[in-house]
C-alpha cells in the first residue's frame, strides 16, 4: 500500500513539475494576441523583449518593474519592456501610465488567455525573447539582473 501511495505522490510531482511552465529556453514563444495596448502605445523594435507578467496590488511585481526599467534604460535600442496584465483596463491603467515609453508597454490580456499560453503560476515572471521570439530566460523577474542581462545582450 505504501508503495502505490508513493508511486501516485511521484507521478502527481512529475505532472505538476511537466505543466509548470509552457517556456522553452531556445524554442520559440507561444502566440500573443492582445486585446488593447494602454494609450495605444507600442514598444519600439529592439532585439529583445521582456515580457513582465503583472498585476497591480503585488510588490514583489512593483519591484521588479522597476528594476527591469532600470535595464532598459541602460541597454537603449537593444531591449524593450511588455507588461502584460490580465486587470481591466480602468484599474491597472491609472498606476501603469507612468511607466509609458517608447521601450515600455503595456498590454491587456483577453482573459488571461496569454498567463494561459505561458503557463504563468507566479508573479513577477519573465520572459526575454529574441527578435525571431525564442527564448533566452525566464523565470522570477527578481531574479533577473544586470549581470544576467549583460550575458544575454552581449551573447557570452
């Protein structure tokens, strides 16, 4: 009995573990499909994109807006920001219009159908892609840093 309990806990953990995320370093991104940009707003082209995945009332997420503007202020034309929220339009708008720019954006989510594709499970997460949208890290966006960032622009 013990060991069918065992074997059922290990192959919950596997599935959890297999469903965690829909990010393959390398691959290329799932499909995005926004239903409204605030203020109509689109980054400018750069050759990487970070995609913040966001909501309002979370610190943790204040936080790491702030520290990935900070890389995008340092990197110039080389990496845009897309804060991605699945919160109305009326309620994160107002606190994310300050953030506007022409390498910050923020998108809509049509009901959470991209925190969906991306198999989003926590807040802040980060997606870097590439300009052909494969990925080049992802993960917790307090965790990214500068030194992380510098590898990824600089290739090495």
């Amino acid at each position: 009995m013990k060991r069918i309990l065992l074997t059922f806990a290990v192959m919950l953990s596997v599935l959890a573990a297999a469903s965690a995320q829909n990010v393959v370093i390398g691959e290329k991104l799932p499909e995005t499909r926004f239903r409204k940009w605030l203020m109509d707003l689109q980054p400018d082209a750069a050759d990487y994109t970070c995609m913040v995945f966001y909501h309002s009332e979370s610190s943790l997420c204040r936080r790491c807006l702030d520290r990935v503007k900070t890389l995008v202020s340092k990197y110039g034309t080389k990496l845009n920001v897309i804060i991605v929220t699945k919160e109305d339009y009326d309620t994160a708008g107002v606190t994310l219009t300050e953030h506007l720019g022409d390498r910050v954006a923020v998108a809509f989510d049509d009901g959470g159908r991209t925190f969906r594709y991306f198999g989003v499970r926590f807040i802040p997460f980060c997606v870097i892609c590439d300009r052909k949208r494969r990925a080049v890290w992802c993960g917790n966006g307090i965790t990214l840093t500068e030194n992380i960032t510098d590898r990824i622009i600089t290739g090495q």
